[in-house]
C-alpha cells in the first residue's frame, strides 16, 4: 500500500498545478464557496481544488484546514489531504465526491467524503494513470466510524469489522471493542449494539452499529440485523436474526437468553 505522499506524487501529474491558484484579494469567502486563491477565503479556510470534472477542468472551493493538534481529523468526516501542491505541510477537509468506496478514480478528492485515491500500478510497471477509492485515514489510525480495510487501520480501543455488503465485497468501520463470555459468540453492548466475535477463533470482538434486517428476518451476517440483534442458525439451517443478550435479564417477556440469543 502506498504512503499519502506516494499516492501524492504519483497523481501529482493529474493535478499538480490545479492546486496551486492565483487572484485578487478578497478574503470573503466562507467553506463550500468558489474561490480564485487563498486571498479569496476568510482566515483558517484555504482554498483548493475539490474536484476534476469529466472535462479535465478543476473546481475550487474553501475548504477548512485540518491541523496536526487535531490529528489531522476533519470535524465531519471529510477527508484530511495536501491543499496544495507547492506545500506538504498544509492540510484540508476535503468534502468528497461520488466516486464510491472500491471504485476507480484519478483525482483523490473525488471519492466519496472520507476516502482517498490510491494508485494502482498496471502490470507492465508503468506510472499508474488510475486509482481505487480507499478508506482516507492515512495520516493517522482510523477513528470510531471511519472506514477500513484492516485490522490494523483502527486506532487503539478499536477493530476493523465488515457491517455491510458493498457491491461484490465489504465495508468496513472501526467499531469499538467489546468483552464476551466464556463461550459466547454474540452479546450485548453498553451502548445497545450487538457485541459480535469478529473471527471465528481468536479474541478479536467488536460493537457493530446494525443493519436493517428485523428480527425474525433472514440473514447470512451478523451486520445485517438491526442494532441489538444477531444472525443465529435455525433448526433448518438458515439465518435468522435474533435478540442478541448477555444473560435473560436482556430478553423480553419470559424469553430467555440460550446461545446468546434470546428464545
């Protein structure tokens, strides 16, 4: 995997110069305005280009700075990324574009909010023209809710677990992490979210945030059943979601809590 200066550098040709701007000073510009500059936007905002139109052409807006204090993390989950070409020291929250998580790009902030571009090498070794949208944390380990693709992208406290299908493949989320019984394979969180075994050996666990399968629904994952619930087998075989519980004081009525489920 490349480093966020290799995938820089590598797509410095794409976009060198559309980063650098010139203009007449204004400094009016607020975030998500156009601008021609740096001049152009209110202080603390800079201004750079967010995204490259089928055309080749580049589109400037202002954009907040996202500062090393701040663990290079941008309040709403945009993506923390080199404003400028001419500078490797200024960062901003780039506000992301359509291209989805898995999907080939060639400019890094037109992913998605919160994914960045990673180069793809062709197989004749030639400078990569393409690229793959990927979870963006790369100035830092993955916080709570961000995408992944790793167990080790997670900062510490937490893991990298699927919680839904994206196309042929999974999304991943740093979820936090969560204790089970000896011998469960589900439970519950503090917070309500179902405490899931993330392998089927080893003592990774993990609070993943919920699906849209009610219960009694049909499942093949524990993600896809809404928050509280887990994905159990049937008496046939097949998957159905469930309460998920620590002990029956979790279950309903006068259910109780076997195999980590309520029946």
């Amino acid at each position: 995997m490349f480093s966020s200066r290799d995938i820089y550098v590598r797509f410095a040709p794409l976009w060198l110069l559309a980063l650098v701007v010139a203009g007449c000073p204004a400094r009016d510009r607020v975030v998500g305005q156009p601008c021609e500059s740096d001049d152009s936007c209110v202080p603390d905002t800079t201004c750079a280009a967010v995204r490259r139109q089928p055309d080749g052409a580049f589109v400037y807006e202002c954009i907040d700075l996202c500062l090393p204090e701040n663990a290079y993390r941008c309040p709403n989950g945009e993506l923390c990324w080199f404003a400028r070409a001419d500078r490797f020291d200024l960062f901003g929250c780039f506000p992301g574009g359509t291209d989805p998580l898995g999907g080939s790009c060639t400019y890094v902030p037109n992913c998605e909010r919160g994914l960045a571009c990673e180069s793809v090498p062709p197989p004749d070794g030639s400078e990569p023209t393409v690229g793959l949208c990927v979870p963006g944390c790369v100035l830092g380990p993955c916080w709570e809710g961000e995408p992944c693709r790793y167990f080790r992208d997670c900062d510490t406290g937490l893991e990298c677990v699927a919680v839904r299908h994206d196309g042929d493949g999974f999304a991943g989320e740093c979820v936090r992490e969560c204790r089970l019984g000896v011998g469960a394979f589900a439970g519950l969180c503090d917070d309500g979210r179902t405490c899931i075994r993330l392998h089927a050996s080893g003592p990774g666990t993990g609070c993943v945030p919920g699906g849209d399968r009610v219960v009694g629904a049909a499942c093949e994952y524990a993600f896809e059943c809404v928050r509280g619930a887990v994905c159990v087998a049937t008496r046939t075989g097949a998957g159905e979601c469930a309460l998920a519980c620590n002990d029956s004081a979790d279950c309903p009525g006068t259910s109780t809590c076997v195999d980590s489920h309520c029946e």
